[in-house]
C-alpha cells in the first residue's frame, strides 16, 4: 500500500511539472528555440552563471527594432502598480532567448531578490513577458543564431523607463 501511495504521489508530481512546462510554453505564443542546444549569448556575467559559461558571444547581439529607447516606450507606459513599488528603487535583471527569427521567449530572472524585491521582480517578469516582439536575431558565422540577451531594469517609485540591454 505504501507503494502504490509513493508511486501516485510520483505520478501526481510529475504531472504538475508537465503541465507548469506546457503552460509557460503556451504564455509565449509557442516560442521555440530555431537550434538546440543554444550556444550563443550575450557577453553578461550573470547570463553566464544561469545558462553555462561555455556559450559563445555572437558577431552582433540581439538588438530591438529602433533602438533602446523604442523599448523603453514600452516599459515607460507599463510602469508597476504595485503600492510596494512606491519609494523604492531597485535594480532586476531578466534573461531571454532571442531565436533566429527574433522572437523572444524562456524569460527568467537572473538577479536574486527576497521579500517584497523578489515579488516586485516577478512583476516586471510579467510584465517584459508581454513585451513586443520585435527583436533582430544576433549573428555568427554570416547565420541568424538563437542568443540568450538580458534585460537591466533600475526600477524607481515603479517606473520601468529606465531599461537598457547588451548591444
């Protein structure tokens, strides 16, 4: 009896997974990564601690269609509404995949938050996850390639305007 229980509890677990992966996929419009395994990224020490300091730095990184700052109309209009935000500053920094096609998908969290910091962050998580998705690829070897790039909010009172990448 005791391993029919264990055994359920196993499957239950591994259903739970299974169905935590289908739905992050189905949040980003089915994203899939053009090669596996990825082999690029941009030139980030914390990109290099989360996905493997083997990758190797593109000729060009990925870039957002007009430049930064057509990004940072983006964020400055979709600031955090949460009163936690208020009179606080602080910086997140999230990682993605930008694939050869430039759609953009695996969002994560890089920077290590506790407390009120850790749930602001997943809030600008949610929020970059909406972003437009219009990224150029980065390029090796004259080839479109998928590149992880990351993303550096310095979040103040909630404003998201202030966002940079690697160019």
């Amino acid at each position: 009896m005791r391993k029919l229980l264990t055994l359920l509890f196993n499957l239950f677990l591994l259903t739970l997974v299974a169905f935590g992966q289908r739905g992050k996929i189905d949040s980003l419009q089915g994203f899939r990564a053009c090669t596996i395994p990825v082999v690029y990224a941009v030139n980030d020490v914390i990109l290099k601690d989360q996905f493997g300091k083997t990758l190797s730095v593109p000729e060009t990184n990925p870039a957002f269609k007009g430049d930064v700052d057509e990004l940072k109309k983006y964020f400055a209009a979709n600031p955090l509404t949460d009163p936690k935000a208020k009179d606080l500053g602080f910086r997140v920094h999230i990682g993605f995949l930008v694939n050869c096609n430039g759609q953009f998908g695996n969002l994560i969290i890089v920077s290590k938050g506790k407390g009120d910091l850790d749930i602001l962050a997943k809030q600008v998580l949610s929020i970059a996850e909406k972003m437009p998705q219009n990224w150029v690829p980065a390029m090796a070897d004259n080839k479109l390639v998928d590149c992880y790039q990351i993303l550096s909010f310095t979040v103040i009172d909630g404003a998201l305007d202030k966002v940079s990448y690697r160019k």
